[in-house]
C-alpha cells in the first residue's frame, strides 16, 4: 500500500516537473541563444518560416518561430515566463489589455514601422489598446457560418437562431472554444455579455447543453473539413477558415448571420523582455513588407491588414475592412471569470 501511494506520489511530482520544464523551455533558452536571434510565438495557420531564410541573408538575424496551438496557450506561457525568452508575441485582441496589466508587452515606438500608415483605419484603435500604442494588427477574421450550397441552394440568409434552434434536420459543427461559445450564446440570449449574473449563466449552460444534440463535432483547426467532406451542410467558424476551403471546393461558402456578428483581430506586441528591439522592429518591418505580407496572406488565406497587400480570401465582404462592416461586428472584449470558464465547459462536456 506505502509503495503503491509513493509510486503514485513520484508519477505526480514527475508531471508537475515536465510540465514546468514545458513552460519555462523559453524562459531558460532565451540565456542559452546566440546572440542576434530573434524569437517569435506565434499561433498555426498565419505564419510560417518559408521567408526567414532570405531575412537572415540580409541583415544576418536569425528567426526561431514556436508555434502555441490556440491563443489560450500563448496566454498560458506568457503568464508562466513573463515574457522571458520571446521577442515578438502574436495574440488575440482581448489578450492585449491583460498583456499590458501585467507588464509582459512594452509600447512600440511607430516612427520605426515604416509600413504603420497603410494599415487599415478600420482595424485600429479599438477599446482593447486605443491608438495602438502596444500592438500591430497582422490578420483579422469574422465569425460566421460556413456552408454547403449544395444544400442549402444559392439563395441563403441565416441568423442565430439557425445555430442554436435549427429548423432543420441538419447537424452543425461548432468551433471548440468555450470562451467563444459562451459570448455568443450569450448575445443571443441577452444581447450583450457583460456583467452577467449567475443565473445567466445557468441559461447559457443550459443553452448549450440543449443544442449539442445537434452538434456533430466541436474542432478548432481544419473544421472545414466538415463541410467538404460533406459530414455537415453548417458550421461556425472563423472567415479565414472558411475562405482556404472556398479556394478549392466551389460549393462552399461564408455567409455572416443577420443582425451582426463577432471580429478577432490577431497582432503582434512587443514582449517587455525584448533585449533585441532593433531586430524587432526590422523583422516587423519586413514581414509588413508588400512582397513578404501578400506571401503570408496567400499562403494562409488570410485577410490582411494594410492596403497594398491584395486579398484573396474569396469572401468579398471581407477583402478589406470597412467602417460599415465593423459597425456589424463585436469583440470578444469581457473578461469570462475562469471558473465559469471550467464550470460550463464541464458541465457541456459531460452533458
């Protein structure tokens, strides 16, 4: 009984020891690298190294890329190390406000980004960081709905209802993102989601225990692969998601739900650890250059943030932001205290 406890006690003392050796691996890199390197975070689909060879070739700084899978786990590091160990970080528009709370990310100085006045007007100064002044927009999506036009015909107009009370026989597939889900269930309760009380959150509980009856999977990356695949005629995803299967599989399309719908604006920030800000600010410089930006937003079907980079994202409401497109669209901008978090993923998960 004494050996079975203290095996149990070492296997448990072993995972917390890996664990934390995970999330400081950077923290205690970032002593061992040469010197003139350059280490990015980034999340998949938006950024690879195909272009860091000839950016190495001309000023001689070397570019580490680590990839985190979702937003979540860039705030997870990034909350474990301090920013230690990364130069340049890429995160979600709601995680900049905590960013700069805590001290992890330090304000650009803009004179040195030379491509800053062709951004967007419509994807800057926005509540979470007014004038920019701690992030760069690099990519922006729209929440809305992937469909099969095979199924519904060419004539189609949904809303939210078509998500979360179907009037058909269809099953839906749903983004594997409790946050997300619980903002959206909650505008479509209550029209808004801040400042809500326990008992709505039990509706929203609720709400989604009842629609997952028709949810055929929860996925985050390639939920695409629903729709051609032809497993299920509708899913809630980001545009850019949507737009990478539209390139290949004419059926398919992206419509945004009446009555409006949700925007996340990934960006870049400036870890306050940074002791390289003048290879920041070139690689910054030249991953916004015309040629290398058109590369990225190609590759990945992103819709991109300033105006010389054409986009090709098949979606023509979503080839450049508008005023008027924005005026449609939220932020995911209320802090979700965690334990609610768990609470209803929990209680979704074992439903």
């Amino acid at each position: 009984m004494r050996s079975t406890l203290l095996i149990r006690c070492s296997m448990v003392l072993l995972w917390i020891v890996l664990c934390g050796l995970f999330l400081t691996l950077p923290w205690i890199s970032f002593y061992l690298r040469p010197r003139n390197t350059l280490t990015i975070l980034a999340m998949p689909n938006a950024l690879n190294v195909d272009m860091f060879d000839a950016f190495t070739k001309k000023t001689g700084i070397k570019v580490s890329l680590s990839y985190a899978e979702n937003a979540d786990e860039i705030g997870m590091k990034l909350r474990a190390t301090r920013g230690r160990g990364y130069d340049l970080i890429m995160v979600a528009d709601y995680q900049v406000p905590q960013l700069i709370n805590a001290g992890i990310i330090q304000r650009f100085d803009k004179s040195l980004l030379d491509f800053f006045d062709d951004l967007y007007p419509a994807l800057l100064d926005h509540p979470f960081d007014p004038e920019n002044r701690y992030s760069i927009p690099y990519c922006w999506g729209v929440y809305g709905f992937g469909i099969d036009k095979n199924y519904f015909g060419a004539d189609h107009h949904f809303s939210w209802s078509d998500l979360f009370a179907p009037s058909g026989t269809f099953m839906v597939g749903m983004r594997d993102d409790i946050r997300e889900l619980i903002f959206i269930a909650a505008y479509y309760l209550f029209g808004h989601a801040s400042d809500l009380t326990e008992e709505q959150y039990d509706q929203i509980t609720a709400l989604l225990i009842a629609q997952k009856r028709n949810v055929i999977m929860y996925a985050d990356e390639r939920i695409d692969a629903l729709l051609v695949s032809g497993t299920s005629p509708f899913v809630l995803t980001l545009s850019s998601d949507i737009a990478r299967a539209m390139s290949v599989y004419p059926q398919i399309d992206f419509v945004i739900p009446e009555g409006g719908s949700f925007v996340d604006i990934d960006s870049f920030v400036l870890s306050a650890a940074c002791n390289n800000k003048t290879a920041a600010y070139q690689f910054l410089n030249y991953l916004y250059s015309e040629p290398v930006l058109s590369y990225y937003t190609d590759r990945f079907r992103l819709s991109p943030p300033r105006s010389a980079v054409n986009s090709d994202v098949k979606i023509p409401l979503l080839t450049h932001p508008t005023e008027e497109l924005f005026s449609q669209l939220r932020f995911f901008d209320t802090v979700i205290p965690q334990y609610r978090i768990n609470a209803i993923l929990v209680a979704l998960k074992s439903a």
